[in-house]
C-alpha cells in the first residue's frame, strides 16, 4: 500500500514560521543573556562603589569623631593671616611702625580667639531673686562687648536686686571690625536668669567698616555710644507707657558695679518719683586687671568711672556723673580679662586698634604664649602702659565682688592664678525672649524684632 500525505497550504506556512522562529530564538536568547550579564556587572559595580563609598564616609566620621573628642590647641601663630596682625612690620622688630591691621584680620583674630577668652563650659551660677511684689522695679542697663567675665561678676552682685537685665551687644567692634556674638556663645552660664526671663539680651548692628591696614586710622567713638542711645530709646519707650511701675535704672560700664550690700540700700531707700538726682556709692574700690593686687579705694567720687541709679523721667541717659550718694561700695573692675581676653580688648577699642608690644610685652611673644605677661597683669599693669606702678599683693580685708569671693576657682587669671582655663566649646543656641513677662510687654520686648 501506498500512501501519499497531502499537506495543507496553511500547514505548510506553519512549518515555515517556525522554522524562522528557531532560527530567531537562538540570536534572541543571546542578547538576553547579554543583557542580564550588564546588568550583573553595573550591580555589582553599583554595589562596590556604594560600599567604598560608605567606607569613605566611615573612615571621614571616625576622623570627625576623633576631631572632635581632642581638644582646642592654641596655634594661633600657624594661621595664615597671623602675619596680617602687624602689616607694616619690616621684621626688624621695630614696634613703632607695626601698623593697624585690616578689619578683616581683625574679625579673624576675634573668631579664633573666642573660646579662649573666657574658662570653658562652666557651670551656670546659683543667681539669686529679688524679693516677690515689690513695690518697684529696678532694672539693670548693660553694654557689653568681649567682657563675658566682668558681665557675669556683674550680674551675680546685683542679682539678688534686679528685675531685670537689658543686655545689648554690637556684632562690631569700636573700630568697626565684624565682631563674634560672646553672650551667645557662652550665654549657657547665664541659664538660671535666662529662664526666669530676667534677661532681655539685644543684638546691636553696628556700623561695619571693611577698612585695609594703616599705620594709623582715624578713632570711632560711634560704635561705642550707639549701643547706649539704643538703650536709653528702650527707657524712653517704657517711660511713656502709661502702665508702667516705679521703677529704679542702674547703668554704667559693664565693670563700674554697685556692691551688693549698696545696692539693697539703694533699692531699700527708693528714688522718688521725679527726684531728678542721679546716685552713686560713697566709696569706689578700684581694681585693676583682677583682685590679685591691693586696690585703690575713692570716696565720694561724683564722676568718672562710677556705677549710677536714677528714675525717670530723665531726657537724656545720665553717664559717668551723679550728685548725690548712698552710703556703701561700688566696684571699678577695669581689666577684668583673661590674657586673651586683653589682646581682644586691645584690638577693637577705638583708642587702640593693634596688640600692644613694649620692652616687657612682646606682641608676637605673647601670640605665642598669652601668658607671657601675667606677672605683670596681675600685679595691675595694663599691656598698653609699661609705666604703671605694680600694685602690693591685696590685703585679706580689702572687699571683693561676690562671685570672687564665694567661687574663688571659678576665673583664676582674676585671682591672680596662672592656672589655666580649658577653652570653652559651644552648646547651641539660646533661646532668648521667648516668654513674654508684663515687664518685658511694658519695655516692648514682646512684639518688636529687636
């Protein structure tokens, strides 16, 4: 038998196709395959990248953990712009022709030197309260700058009397120079007060000058009287609220500081409503450079260098006079500053501008070493006058502020101690003002962006 297969047209087409698909299938899988092989090799290439990356950032965190866990080396001579502070120097020491550096190398100097100019991170003080519904306000008026010490001295001796501190600081210093913000920088001792909102802390902006360097620039004293018209506007503004309580204003330098003991006579007394007389201690005891040295003591000193009390009205801010005394102390802290803390003073004062350098302070020297002048310093020679008598060692009677006296540790370059001070590392920002008290609402503290 014979069989003979007949095939069908579409069958045949099938056969067809088919052939052509197994033709195509094997180019097909090979490009897959090729594919899935990139694929592979970007992974694992994406892989190997991402961890050296994470062991890069790995070994960068333990240089910034290990950066972070050593302490603050004084190295100041290193700095590129160290050289900027004496521009005019030929390198023949010729300390009469240094010149006054540019506000530039001013503001660098400043911010390197912050954390040195005061002890680091102490603890804040037990600040004491004034007596609950008294019959009258007192309210302390302070200017500051690079101070911080002498500010807390300050506020420690008056505290048990004052409502409250209004605290302004420039971001400049006298000659003009961006200066750092030092109460916020160390504004974590001031933390007691802060929160029972006894401070009421105010930027200033001063009047910037980006000068170059010169071997004498014309002094600035505006920088310097700005920040107290700022605070006599904020007296005025009070004086003219009609709610406002009777009220006692200190102000004076930040270092000329009513005893404790005199200031709660003063409050005890009263000033009368429109008693113009402006007041001040009957007896001055005047430091110099710390409590190391025997002070001088004045009485009945009506001008000067003085703490003042007075009320209101008054039409201008009274400054450096009074005319009449309440019987008790006031302290003249003049150059209550670390060694640092001086070189800082020294270049942003306005009758100043450089470090000084003489035949015992070496400008460079004390770069070095700031402590290369502290026998001097607290025996009550300042570094700008080489011709100040050294003063006796101070007599174990003679009054000193409180906080010396009940923390004698806690500044010991104001003790007259070379012990030297960790610098202070910062711990975040301070949360100022934030509550509004009806003393702050009457001094427009509690809606003005000041």
């Amino acid at each position: 038998h014979s069989i003979t297969l007949v095939e069908y047209p579409f069958l045949a087409n099938q056969k067809e196709r088919m052939s052509k698909q197994r033709s195509v299938l094997p180019l097909a899988g090979l490009v897959a395959v090729l594919v899935l092989m990139l694929v592979i090799l970007q992974l694992l290439a994406y892989l190997k990248t991402d961890g050296e990356l994470q062991q890069q950032e790995q070994i960068i965190g333990e240089q910034n953990i290990k950066a972070e866990a050593q302490p603050l080396k004084w190295d100041i001579m290193n700095q590129t712009w160290a050289g900027d502070l004496f521009p005019l120097s030929d390198g023949t020491e010729n300390w009469q022709k240094m010149g006054v550096p540019s506000s530039e190398t001013v503001s660098k100097f400043l911010d390197y030197t912050l954390p040195w100019i005061s002890c680091g991170n102490l603890e804040p003080l037990p600040y004491p309260r004034p007596p609950p519904e008294r019959s009258v306000f007192v309210v302390d008026l302070v200017m500051m700058a690079y101070d911080i010490d002498v500010l807390e001295v300050r506020l420690y001796e008056h505290a048990p009397h004052v409502d409250l501190f209004i605290i302004v600081e420039s971001n400049t210093t006298q000659r003009g120079a961006v200066k750092p913000m030092y109460f916020e920088y160390y504004g974590s001792r001031f933390g007691p007060l802060l929160e029972d909102h006894r401070i009421a802390y105010l930027r200033h902006k001063g009047n910037v000058k980006k000068t170059d360097a010169h071997a004498d620039r014309k002094d600035d004293w505006h920088n310097e009287n700005a920040p107290r018209d700022m605070l006599f506007d904020i007296v005025q503004r009070y004086n003219n609220n009609d709610n406002q309580k009777p009220s006692i204003f200190l102000n004076s330098d930040v270092d000329d500081i009513w005893s404790r003991e005199a200031l709660g006579k003063l409050v005890q007394n009263g000033i009368h409503a429109n008693d113009n007389k402006v007041y001040s201690p009957s007896q001055m005891v005047v430091y110099s450079n710390g409590v190391y040295s025997q002070p001088n003591i004045q009485r009945n000193s009506g001008q000067g260098a003085i703490p003042t009390a007075w009320s209101l009205p008054k039409l201008k801010l009274p400054k450096f006079r009074s005319d009449a005394f309440i019987d008790g102390r006031g302290f003249q802290l003049s150059g209550f500053f670390s060694p640092v803390g001086w070189m800082s003073k020294e270049l942003s004062l306005a009758e100043a501008g450089i470090i000084f350098s003489h035949d015992y302070a070496n400008a460079r020297e004390r770069l070095i070493d700031p402590y290369t002048t502290f026998n001097r310093l607290r025996a009550g020679v300042r570094p700008c006058c080489p011709n100040d008598k050294q003063r006796p060692l101070r007599e174990t009677n003679a009054p000193i502020p409180m906080l010396l006296r009940e923390f004698p540790d806690r500044l010991p370059y104001l003790m007259g101690s070379e012990r030297r001070c960790p610098p202070h590392e910062y711990i975040g920002d301070l949360v100022i003002n934030e509550v509004c008290t009806p003393l702050l609402e009457a001094f427009g503290f509690c809606h003005d962006n000041l």
